[in-house]
C-alpha cells in the first residue's frame, strides 16, 4: 500500500501557495471584509485549467479525479484561501454538467464556467425540509413540451453572482398525478430569467460568498435546460454527494491545519513566565491532539477520494470522512484560537475567521448528524434512525 500521492498530484496541493506570490492573505481578508467574491483568483483557477478537474478530457476539463479536487481544495485552505464555491460548483454543478449535460449547456456555458468567467451554484437546499432531498417543495410541472419551476431555495453559495444556478426539484408523474409520487429532475436556471428572485442572507460567518435565498414563480424552462432525463436526477445526484462530502472534508482539513500553523508559530514565539508558550503541556497537547486528528481526517479523505476514483462503492466512506474532517477542523481552530488567547480574535492574529469557518462545515453543506445517521444505517446497518 503507497500512500504516497503522485507528482502532479503533489502540485495541485502546492497550489495555493504558489498562487501566495499574486494574493496574499490580505486578499482574502479583504474580500472577507467587503462580501466580495474573489473573481481575480476564481478566475486564475479557470485559466491554470483547475476549475475542471472533475470534467473530462472531452468536454474541456482535466480529467482527473476526486483525489486532484480533494487536495486542490486542502491546499488552497492551507495557504488561507478556503473557497466554499468550490464544493457547489467544480465539485458538483459542472461534472454533472459535463457528464450529463444538453448540448447547448456543454456548448454555451460549461466553457465560461471552466475558464472561470462565471460560476453555478447547486441549489437543493430548502428552508423547511434542509437538504432532505425526498421532502423538496419546489417542483417542475409539465406543461406542454415546457417545464414551469415554481418554488424557493435557500442557502445557495454565490447565487447573487452567477449566470446561472443548478436547480434540483419534483416532477410530479403526469402519467399517475394521484399516486403522489414524484421523480426528480436537474435544471439549470439563468438567474436573470422572469420569474426568478434573488435576495442576498444576512449570514454573519466571514467569508467571500454571499449565501442567497431563491424564489422561482413559474419559470418557463425547455428540455434543453435538463441536465440528464427528467425524472431521473437521483443518478446524477449519487456520484455528486459523495464529491460534495469529501470536497467539504478536505475544506475542513486545510482550514484547521491552516488555523494550527498560525497557533505553532505564535506559541513557540510567544514567551511566558521564562519560557515559550508552547513549552507548557496544557498549550501544547491540544494542538498536538488536533494535529493527530487532522491527520486521521486526512487519510480518511483520501481513501474515499480513491474509492470513488476506482469506481467502488464511497458514499459510506465519504460520509465517514465528512464528519471527521468537520470535528478535526474545528477542533484544530478552536484549538489554535485557544493558544492565541484575547490576541485571536484580532485581525492581526488571523485565528478567529477560520475558527467560525471551520464550525460552519459541521452544518453545511452536510450537517454532522445526518453523516451520522448515514454511517449508522448504510455502513453498519443499524435501524434507520430519522
């Protein structure tokens, strides 16, 4: 067994300390600052070709796998530049897109969105029901040869920002409307399209992204809108929620890591009663225990990434690795904001934001007790227990 990643791979994690030399971590906070997206790095990730990782060869993507997107996302975080984007849109909206997208989505806007000109959110998330994706409210009715997209969503990544947003919603069978059964079906939606309303959340978690809440009021919507068949959406969903939960796993990696960095470098500058504050055991061993922690969600990580890349079974493995890297992340923050005392919540000290940061990823976009409850009824086969 090597666990060693290979050279290329290697470079995509080194990444975001390359890109250090153009946007230092002032970018970053800045952009913090203002609610600004960050379209200047966004869009050198487009050029450098990283956008498109998960997209194949053929379409104008990389061709890599979910390891590539994995590290890419961790080593990005490291060097202080933990894009929550990039779990919606290159982890989800744009392989679903390329695999299974019309001919004039893969013609006229996968390009833009593999060169980072634009991005597109995955809207699933609704305020009654989460992301329980068997409860979902919004629906697309037939009428005609059309689709008429009523509904709202909520807590939508970048939504005030993009062209076009990925919409997951009912389709009620035409065929038996009193059975109440219902398929699913992926559509994409251009946000400036009659009918849709996009209004900014007021979130108070410091990062880039604004998260938007979506109305849509009889959207009129065509086949070639359809991403795969209609009705069949849970196929094209399967590959993409195990991206999203290792994405988001490799997100939390990078961000505690990033936040333990910061803490070793203060604690052993840092000089009390005579000696370096990382000399005493009760600074020292939580940030080790974190470390370890940290390490463990790694690996974790990256056995899923592998799993999925060779075509096995990884949605228990993703799940796994999700809510370890949510715990060990914010233990390592929260760890590091510790070691730095009143001084981490400073902008100077460049803690506290990574801290809040890393709590967010035990509730979104996969809360901890619904990976869980998956490992409890998918992995060890114990009673469905919601």
């Amino acid at each position: 067994m090597d666990f060693k990643i290979s050279q290329t791979q290697e470079q995509i994690l080194e990444l975001g300390q390359r890109l250090c030399d153009k946007f230092d971590r002032s970018y970053w906070l800045d952009r913090v600052d203002t609610r600004a997206f960050p379209f200047e790095l966004w869009g050198v990730l487009g050029e450098t070709g990283h956008l498109g990782i998960l997209v194949p060869e053929s379409e104008g993507g990389a061709g890599l796998g979910l390891m590539e997107m994995a590290l890419l996302t961790e080593g990005l975080a490291l060097a202080g530049f933990p894009l929550l984007t990039l779990i919606t849109g290159p982890g989800l909206a744009l392989p679903a897109l390329a695999n299974h997208g019309s001919k004039r989505q893969r013609d006229e806007i996968l390009p833009d969105l593999l060169a980072g000109r634009s991005m597109m959110p995955f809207a699933i998330t609704e305020a009654a029901v989460g992301s329980n994706i068997f409860a979902l409210q919004a629906s697309a009715q037939l009428d005609g040869d059309r689709f008429v997209l009523s509904g709202t969503k909520n807590f939508t990544s970048g939504a005030d920002v993009a062209e076009h947003v990925m919409v997951l919603a009912r389709t009620p069978d035409p065929a038996k409307p009193e059975s109440g059964r219902a398929g699913y079906t992926l559509l994409v939606v251009p946000t400036a399209a009659a009918g849709v309303s996009v209004v900014v959340d007021d979130t108070r978690v410091p990062m880039p992204e604004q998260q938007c809440s979506l109305t849509f009021d009889g959207v009129s919507l065509g086949r070639e809108d359809v991403v795969g068949e209609p009705g069949q959406a849970l196929a094209v969903l399967a590959p993409a929620l195990v991206n999203e939960r290792v994405v988001a796993a490799a997100l939390s990696c990078g961000i505690g890591q990033f936040a333990l960095d910061k803490a070793a470098v203060h604690a052993s500058n840092r000089s009390v009663f005579g000696q370096p504050l990382a000399a005493h055991q009760a600074v020292q061993h939580p940030l080790s225990k974190a470390r370890i922690r940290i390490e463990g969600a790694r690996l974790m990580i990256r056995n899923a990434a592998w799993l999925a890349d060779t075509g096995a079974p990884a949605m228990g493995a993703a799940n796994m690795a999700s809510w370890a890297a949510g715990e060990a992340g914010f233990e390592a923050a929260n760890a590091a904001l510790q070691a730095h005392g009143g001084y981490g919540y400073t902008r100077e000290a460049d803690v506290y934001a990574m801290q809040q940061l890393a709590r967010l990823l035990q509730s979104a976009p996969v809360h901890a007790e619904s990976a869980l409850n998956a490992v409890g009824e998918q992995v060890m086969g114990l009673p469905r227990s919601y």
